[in-house]
C-alpha cells in the first residue's frame, strides 16, 4: 500500500506579531512544527521586525504589511516551498491594507486572508462585502477547477447561530450582520465547504473571545476562523480542530492538516 504524506497548515489571527512574540510565540512555533503557518493581523512592516521572526530556522518568510504603520498585515512562514507566491489581490484599494498572502504548489492553492472588519460603520461593511466579492472573483477566475483551493484566515464573520455564543444579542452588530452572513452563503454556493463542520458538531467550538469583557474564561466567544476549501478538494482534508487552548492574542490557532 502506498503511504500517504500529510502537511499541516496553521492559521492564526495573532493580534500583533510583535506583542505575540512577547508572549512565547516562537516557543510555540518551534514546540508545534507546522508546514505552513499562516498569521493575520501582523500589525508591523518588515523593518519593524526584529530578526528572529523574520529568519526562523527551516523557514520562508513572506509578508504582506498594510501601507499603515500598526495596522492589518498578514504574513506566512512555510517549509514547504511553493511554486510561486503572490502577495495581493492586484486591487490597490485592498492591498494596501496588506489582507492577502497565495502559496501556489502544483495541484492546489493557499490562500492567507486577513477579511476586513465591518465594525466602523456601514462604510467598512460594505469595503468588507466588495473584498469577499473580489477575492473569491480572482480565485474564481485564476484557478477554480483547475487547482484545489483552501482560504484560510480571520472572516470576521460567523455564519450561523452555531457560531458564537450569544447570536441574538448580537444579529445587529457587524460579524453577525444578515448580509455578513449571507456572504458566508454565497461562498459555499460557489462551491466551498467550511470543512470544521464536516468534524466538529455542536456550539462552544470558537476562535475569538473579546478581551475586555474576558470572555474567554467563560467562553462566550465567536468562531470566525475558517478554513473554506473547494469541494473537489474536500476529501484531502484528514482533520481540522480549533486550539483553543493556545494563548498570546484574543483568536486562538486553527489548524487543518492535507493529505498529499
């Protein structure tokens, strides 16, 4: 029998690659040992960082920094090396703010997205709608049935009621919003499974928990982490699990390992 070789791919919104590496985040990398690792929320240009997180041993280091100092970025670290990378979505009005990182291999594609939040007001929820609109348009066109595609990242969304843990007290903030929601929808009606579902049933399973309030020691939180992959690829997905045990921000890690 042929044996069969997995990857693992991590995805973690890290609320400040800086402040994260002040709270043991390269102790955590090196303990844990991921293939791909993908961070959202970098909040730092390349010059900003300090050596050790920008040449990590048996590492590539790619980053995608928001033209604004401190704000969005999102970089990748992967030991496996792609065929090409492309950083942005080739739309000055959303890479600027530094939201997308590809990983091309040969049969399939990782995408590191960092989804805007709509929290500012209906302007941003519609920037918010206009970039899930014009991602999954340029993966619709490059590469939909022609590689496996995985989006992974912070959507700032949850779907369903499922999702967080107080859906009624929060159908009228953005993350909850119905159009918010709807979004979700339409990205698997293009052809997407949110694969988590397809392992984990049941509510309590969340990525985010605001600070503030420390909601996490009680768990009142959001999942709005998600690995989508298109459905021609589905079967190569062995697992995926929420760490949520994992600290240093207010997401915790996900994680989906691929088999190759």
């Amino acid at each position: 029998m042929a044996r069969t070789k997995s990857i693992k791919i991590y995805s973690w919104n890290v609320n400040g690659i800086r402040a994260a590496h002040k709270k043991g985040f390269l102790d955590w990398m090196n303990r844990t040992k991921p293939d791909v690792l993908f961070l959202q929320e970098v909040k730092a240009l390349q010059e900003q960082l300090p050596e050790e997180l920008i040449n990590v041993k048996g590492y590539d280091f790619h980053l995608h920094a928001a033209k604004r100092k401190g704000y969005s970025g999102v970089a990748a670290y992967t030991r496996i090396k792609p065929d090409n990378v492309i950083i942005g979505i080739g739309n000055d009005e959303f890479d600027d703010e530094g939201r997308a990182i590809f990983l091309e291999f040969k049969d399939f594609i990782l995408v590191n997205c960092y989804f805007p939040n709509g929290g500012r007001g209906p302007e941003r929820v519609r920037y918010k709608l206009n970039f899930y609109d014009e991602l999954f348009f340029f993966l619709k066109k490059k590469y939909y049935g022609k590689k496996g595609i995985i989006v992974t990242g912070d959507y700032n969304t949850a779907h369903k009621e499922i999702d967080l843990a107080r859906p009624k007290e929060n159908v009228m903030n953005s993350g909850f919003l119905p159009e918010e929601r709807e979004w979700i929808d339409n990205i698997i009606a293009l052809g997407y499974t949110d694969v988590f579902r397809n392992f984990h049933e049941g509510p309590g399973h969340y990525t985010y928990w605001d600070q503030v309030t420390r909601a996490r020691e009680r768990n009142v939180g959001w999942r709005i982490d998600y690995f989508m992959v298109s459905n021609d690829f589905v079967k190569r997905v062995k697992d995926t699990r929420i760490l949520a045990d994992v600290q240093g921000s207010d997401h915790c890690p996900i994680m989906l390992e691929l088999i190759l």
